[in-house]
C-alpha cells in the first residue's frame, strides 16, 4: 500500500515538474513584442559623446537576431523633442557601437537632436545606449530622457544597465535594412498599390520605379523653380586665339550626312539614352559660341566687302561724271 502510494506521490510530482517546464516555456514567448521603459537623466553641463548604456537584450532566436524600435523623448524648459529610431541585430554583428537609424524626428526648435541610440550588435550581447550629439538649450539643470523599446519580433527578456561614459568615434548611421520602399495606394485594394520611392543599398533613389539606375530615376515629369546643374570644364576655350574653328564648308558636310551637328547626340540615341543637362548645356553652350565667331567672321567680311562696294561705287560716279563731261563737248 506504501508503495502504490509513493509511485502516486512520484507520479504527481513528475507532473507538477513538466508542468513547471512548460510553463517557463511559454513565458518565454509572453515577451514576443512587449515593451521596456525607462527613463535616464543626463547631468546638468553634459557635454558631446556622453553616454548612457541602459539596456541589455535577448533577441528570441539568437541565431537570427531581431528587429528593435528605441523611443526616446524630452523636454528642454517648455520644448519637447524626440525621435524613434530601428535597430536591426544580427548574429553576425561586430562588437562595434554604431548610431541607429532614425525614422522619425521631431527636433528641439528645428535645429536638431540632443540624443541619439548607439546600438553595440555584438553576438549573444547586444547592447543599447543613449548619446549626447547636441547640447541645444540650457545647460544650467539636469535633462530626463524618457526612453521605450519595442521588440518587433521576439525577445526573451531585458536586462536594465547603466554604464556611463564619453565616446566621440561614432560617426556612421547602422542601416535600418538592406533596402527601402515606400508604396502608396487605396488601403482596401493592394491591387492599387504603386510604387512611390525605392531606395537601393549602392544609395540609388527611385521615384516611381523599383529600379532607379542612378543616384536619383524619376519616372515620370518634375516641376521645379530652379534647377543647379554643376559643371567644369565650360567651353570658354572656343575665345581663345588658339581654337580651330571648323569650315562652315565641313560642317555643311557633316549635317549632309548625319543630319545633326557634329558632337551632338542624334534623337534616335537620346531617345535610346536619354539627355544629360550638364555635358548638353556644355555642347550647346559650345555651338553658341562657335556660331557666334562665325556671325562675327561674317560681320567683318560684309563690313570689308562694304568697303569695296563703297569704292567701287566711287570709281563709278567718277568715271560717270567724265563720261558726262565728255558728251558735253
């Protein structure tokens, strides 16, 4: 009888132990997306590249890393300012603190940020700290940061720190991710969604194509009020006493043959290729003033041939009054 009554006691407790694993188990996940919240306070007189490191985390698959969105608001006097900022941690990451990428921004009086978030990516450690980059407003009281972090993934659990310091080798932003778009259209028919812009990891920027083959591919047609096209090399050498200007007889030739003036692109290879402003403006300014040396050598060949009409006409008159003068006798 005892020891049907052990077994039933063993029994219960084995139970009550998978039971408890289970449940560690799933508490596991109770932190896929949940917040952490903070607040630190930097000291009255705080300077460029102080830091505070508050926060540990544990990514939900350390072999895969997650996705992390950092807070951070304050107020200077009666001004608020804040940002939101997206961190991307890899199991493959450097133990380097890097500034995180910002995707919104709202700025102390338009003239920037105070603070930023270093992220230190660095394997089964990574890391998040706050950093001084401005000290915009008065530096005469203390500042509290109110900072929240957001797993967009999972993630098993946060570790608060607090490690202060001064680090002025931060300089690059961490990329939020490897590309970026931004489609727009009805909300109730992806059907209707176009792209807007697209952003290329070599810094190409498409604005309504996927496939921006320049540093900015618009398709489609800009309005602007000014456009600034900057250029060396102008041609201003065509003044100069040493160019060779062509023969109006070549360049009749040319055109004959080609239908389009020598240098400039013909309309099938713009229409295959396109038109750059700058190297256009700079040929067309070329043609401007060649053709302008052409209208002065014109001018001064119909000026002298002026001259010879002048005497000529001259010579005539004399020889009509002597022929007039000739029939009176």
């Amino acid at each position: 009888m005892k020891k049907k009554y052990l077994n039933y006691l063993l029994l219960i407790a084995l139970v009550l132990h998978i039971s408890l694993i289970a449940s560690a188990s799933n508490k596991k996940s109770e932190f896929r997306g949940s917040d952490y919240s903070t607040t630190i306070t930097f000291p009255a007189g705080f300077v460029v590249g102080d830091y505070v490191e508050f926060l540990r985390v544990q990514p939900g698959d350390a072999a895969a890393g997650g996705y992390y969105s950092v807070s951070i608001a304050y107020t200077r006097i009666n001004i608020a300012a804040g940002a939101t900022h997206i961190a991307s941690i890899s199991h493959s990451n450097p133990s380097v603190w890097r500034e995180v990428g910002r995707v919104n921004n709202n700025g102390y009086l338009d003239q920037g940020q105070n603070f930023t978030i270093d992220c230190n990516t660095e394997y089964a450690n990574p890391r998040f700290r706050i950093r001084a980059v401005n000290t915009l407003g008065l530096q005469s009281s203390p500042i509290t940061v109110v900072i929240n972090v957001t797993c967009m993934n999972e993630n098993y659990g946060y570790t608060p720190i607090e490690s202060r310091g001064n680090d002025l080798t931060v300089k690059s932003f961490l990329p939020m991710t490897n590309e970026w778009d931004l489609y727009v259209g009805n909300n109730y028919n992806p059907a209707s969604a176009f792209i807007a812009i697209k952003a290329l990891t070599n810094g190409n920027v498409g604005i309504g194509t996927a496939t921006p083959t320049e540093k900015l591919s618009v398709n489609g047609n800009i309005r602007a009020r000014e456009i600034k096209v900057e250029s060396q090399n102008w041609p201003d050498y065509v003044f100069k006493p040493g160019y060779k200007l062509p023969p109006l007889d070549e360049v009749k030739a040319y055109i004959i043959q080609n239908e389009h003036l020598s240098e400039i692109p013909s309309g099938k290879e713009i229409g295959e290729k396109g038109l750059s402003l700058g190297a256009m403006n700079k040929l067309l300014m070329k043609k401007i003033e060649e053709l302008t040396l052409y209208l002065i050598q014109k001018d001064e060949q119909l000026n002298q041939q002026a001259i010879q009409l002048n005497e000529v006409n001259s010579k005539l008159e004399m020889l009509n009054s002597r022929l007039t003068k000739i029939e009176k006798k």
